[in-house]
C-alpha cells in the first residue's frame, strides 16, 4: 500500500484545493493588471516621443518609435491570450468575468493607440524638412500634452478603480477636441499664405487627427473601467432610451389589404 509519504518520495504532488485554485487565478488576473499597465506606459511616453520626432525632424527618433512598436505588439498578443485562457478555463463569473472583458477591450484600445504614435511618426518622415509656424508648433505641442494626459488618467482610473475619474474622462476630452479644431483652422490659414506646402498639410491634417484619436481611446478605456467597476456601459443608456420610447410611442399596426 502506497502511503503519503511514499507519495511524496515518488514526486506526486498534493491537489490543490478550491482556496489555492482562487489564489491562482487572482494572481493571474493581477499578473495581466500588470501588463495592461505596462503597456499603457509605453504608449504614455511615447506621445511625447512622438511630438518631438515631429517639431524637431529626427528621422532617427521616428525609425526607433516604429521599431519599438513590436514590442507592443507582442505585449498585446501575450496578454490577450491570457485573457482567453483565464475565461476557458475558469469560467469566472460577476466582477472577476468584468475584469477579464474590461482587460480585453484595454488590450485593443492601448495596442491601436501605439498604432497612432506609429503613424505621427511615419507622417514626420513624409514632411520631413516641413517649417511649421510658431502658432502651429504649439498647437502640436499641445495636443501632444493632452493626449498623454488623458491616457494617464484613464490608466490611473483603472489601476485605482476610480469610477469617478473614469467618468471624468469626455469632458476632459473636450479640451483636445477643441485644439484639434483649431489646428485644422490654422493648417488652411498657414497653407492660404502659402507658407504651407499641400502635400504637408494634409499629412499635418492627419497627424492632428491621430492625437484627437488618441484622446477617443482613453475616453474608451474610461467606459470600460466604469463597466470593470460598477457594470455601466454606455449602451445601457441607449438601450434605456430605447425602452422608453416603445413604452411611449403606439404600436405601429399596418392597414388591412
């Protein structure tokens, strides 16, 4: 007869119980926290790496911000596939099952918003050799700086779960929005004194709409920590408006042939 200690001179090892299981998998869930952190920092400080390869003409800053992306990349596929597996394999439910979701969906808004640095840096290459006007150079530099602060305090919602500063995160929005309006405004006045070649504005065009999606995204990431933290979603509101309008409105009867 095979005993315990026999059991562990042959190298079994005891089977874990319902508490090491939990232990393990919160453990997991807080190991892609982690990495979703990390990521967003690398996406944090690129904005302004960004900006600078753009103001100053560095064509070797920006061949080194479109190689560094990969690394995000594959930060974002590990990661995503943890997420899978935790939800194969053990079925959480309620808060953790949020979470996971919220972790998804982060995955995709951080690796896209990289994408977006990427991009500023390609179109520095296209216009490289472009002067920009001094109102220009602060309206970039602006953007620039509240991109990256929106994206910080979107990560910093999630790492605190913060449903309040989530919340907080459209309006904040507001200001980018109305730097890239102005922006766009000063690309046409810059380009009708001809100082402003059209080719580099519309490439200029683009790159101020590249910041303005960066802010969208961490206005994404603000609703999807609200749902991580309370359940909200920005489609319940739809769908409640929704429901009360059928409650409203009369059913629509069709006339009889």
């Amino acid at each position: 007869m095979t005993t315990a200690a026999d059991g562990e001179d042959m190298g079994m090892q005891p089977a874990m119980t319902d508490t090491d299981i939990r232990k393990s998998f919160h453990q997991q869930l807080d190991d892609i926290k982690h990495d979703i952190v990390r990521m967003a920092a690398i996406v944090t400080e690129a904005v302004p790496q960004g900006t600078a390869v753009l103001l100053d003409g560095d064509l070797h800053g920006a061949q080194e911000l479109i190689e560094a992306d990969d690394l995000l990349d594959t930060l974002a596929l590990d990661t995503e596939e943890r997420c899978y597996q935790l939800l194969a394999l053990q079925q959480p439910m309620a808060s953790d099952l949020r979470s996971i979701v919220t972790a998804l969906r982060m995955v995709s808004e951080i690796e896209r918003s990289g994408d977006l640095v990427v991009n500023i840096a390609k179109g520095a290459r296209r216009i490289y050799g472009t002067t920009f006007p001094p109102r220009m150079r602060g309206l970039i530099t602006q953007m620039g700086e509240e991109s990256a602060k929106l994206f910080r305090i979107a990560i910093d919602a999630y790492v605190e779960h913060d449903d309040g500063k989530a919340a907080a995160l459209p309006d904040l929005d507001d200001r980018l929005d109305a730097l890239h309006k102005d922006y766009i405004q000063e690309i046409f006045e810059t380009h009708g004194r001809e100082e402003l070649e059209i080719r580099a504005g519309v490439q200029l065009a683009l790159i101020g709409r590249y910041y303005e999606r960066i802010g969208d995204h961490a206005v994404n990431i603000g609703e999807r920590v609200r749902y991580m933290v309370t359940g909200w979603l920005p489609e319940h509101t739809g769908a409640a408006r929704e429901a009360a309008r059928r409650q409203t409105d009369p059913p629509h009867i069709e006339p009889a042939d």
